[in-house]
C-alpha cells in the first residue's frame, strides 16, 4: 500500500490528477472506467490506494473507516460492544479537523498503521498497545484527549445515515465522478481535485454531473453490482486542500460555490451506494446502469 494516496509530497508515487473526457452517448453506452480506489482504514486519515478490493454484499472496502478517533470527552455515546451510526462531529476527523490531520502521512498493511515522519512508526490499532500509540500522535495534533474506537468489520463510520435508512447498515460506498471534479475545478479556479471529497471509488470517462442520475439504479461493475441509493450532501471539510490542510484562499466556501457555480446540482457532489452483489472490483474496468 502507498504510504498515501493524495500527492507527490507524500512518501509514495502521486495519484494524477484525474482528468475528465467529453462523452456524448448515452449513460450506459459509455466506456466509463475505475481509475481511483481509496480505502481509508482511520475516518478522517489519508487513504490508501488500492489496485482492486473484494466486495461483499452490504458491505464496503474491507477494513474502509473501519476504526474512528473519538473525543474522550464526548463520544457521542459511542458503544463498541452495541455500534450504532454517530455523527461525524464526535470524531478528529476530516469534518472536524482536517486542518490538523490533512498532513498526515500514513499507510495500512497487514493491520498496522504506519505514520511517515522523520521516523516511520507503525503500530497495530486492534492491540492496547497500538491504540495508545495512536491515540497518543492524535492528541498531540488535536490538543485533547482521544481514544481510538471500532465496532469491528461489520460497522463503518461513514458520513451519511444513508445505509441505515436504505438497508440497516452503516456500511456504504462513496463515488466521484472525475468530470463533475473538473468542472468544479474549472468553475472556481481552486486547487480541487477527487481527493477533497474523500470518495472510495473515482470513474472516468462521463460528463460532469451524470452522476446525479444514478439514485435508485444499479451499476454493473462486471458482476460487481452497486445500488445507488443517494447524493452526498457537502459540508464544511471540503473547504480545506487534501494536502496543506489549509482553508481555501480568503476562506472561500467551496460549499456554498458548488451551489452558485452549478444551482440545478446544489450543495451536492458524489453518490453513496449499496453493495447489491459482491466480488472483485479492480482498476479499470467500465460499468453498464442497469
């Protein structure tokens, strides 16, 4: 795994930029392909890039924000024993603090974490000893306490309550479309690129916004079937770069510019989707709407 995902100043090769192709037929007649697969093991942690993943029904990227860093103080009432969906402002995350964790450079292989500074350190989330590693790395950043949670494979702390209300499952998949990306770069002239809307999965080869579309139909990833199931609603952690960390240039509100620059979209941008029928999902491959 890449010690990150986002860009050369990391410790692995840079992702590139992702640029969107003009397409004129119809939706499901596009050779539409899978350039990004992003797993992120820590919710609000840089990603790792993957070369393909094995999906399960209900399911999402294996070990995908499979352990959250909550706030000692207040933990939403979170119950590992009894995992329910939690609103993203009780954990250091990209929401709350991509300002101090955007510089974050990590890798995850083999179940253990490793941070790249002046010295790697790695260590293993699922041991007491691991934990407080983290944890320990995290206040520093933060400024208070922390303590690194899971509700194992079968819980994912996602963003949306989208999967609880569809299927009774957190657990979901995130979905760019690299030309709506563009468009937005385009329009606002910033620095944006797939990695701010911190999706799991980027396909190329549309035309911006065909997305907006999907809700309520299937794509077919050679077998791989995803249910669309709704739009992901932006919020404030896309108004900082993926990288630096820092707010846009004169706190520009990407936000709210999504809106302006594009008001029959909204505030929106990406698709969150239901695993309807599992199996391997690989670089790629082109997709049919079923």
């Amino acid at each position: 795994a890449c010690a990150s995902a986002y860009q050369s100043v990391r410790t692995c090769p840079a992702v590139g930029r992702l640029a969107a192709r003009r397409a004129t037929a119809a939706a499901a007649e596009i050779p539409v392909t899978v350039t990004t697969l992003w797993r992120y093991p820590i919710k609000g942690f840089p990603p790792d890039s993957l070369p393909q993943v094995t999906l399960r029904e209900n399911g999402t990227f294996p070990q995908d924000r499979l352990w959250a860093v909550a706030d000692a103080a207040d933990d939403g009432g979170f119950d590992p024993s009894r995992p329910e969906w939690v609103h993203k402002q009780h954990f250091f995350g990209a929401f709350r603090s991509r300002d101090r964790l955007a510089s974050l450079n990590t890798s995850f292989a083999n179940g253990r974490l490793t941070f790249y500074s002046a010295e790697a350190v790695t260590a293993d989330p699922s041991t007491a000893e691991g934990r407080e590693t983290i944890e320990s790395i995290i206040q520093r950043r933060v400024g208070t306490a922390t303590r690194l949670v899971t509700g194992g494979e079968s819980h994912q702390f996602g963003n949306t309550r989208s999967g609880v209300r569809n299927h009774g499952d957190t657990r979901t998949l995130h979905l760019v479309n690299a030309a709506s990306v563009e468009a937005v770069r385009r329009a606002t002239g910033l620095d944006v690129d797939a990695a701010v809307f911190r999706p799991n999965i980027v396909v190329d080869g549309l035309t911006a916004w065909a997305e907006e579309a999907w809700v309520g139909k299937t794509l077919d990833f050679g077998g791989v079937l995803l249910e669309v199931i709704s739009r992901t609603v932006r919020c404030d952690a896309i108004n900082f770069h993926p990288v630096t960390g820092e707010r846009w240039p004169n706190n520009r509100d990407l936000v709210q510019e999504i809106a302006d620059h594009f008001p029959a979209v909204g505030p929106f941008l990406g698709v969150y989707a239901r695993v309807a029928r599992g199996g391997v999902l690989g670089l790629g491959g082109s997709y049919v709407i079923i």
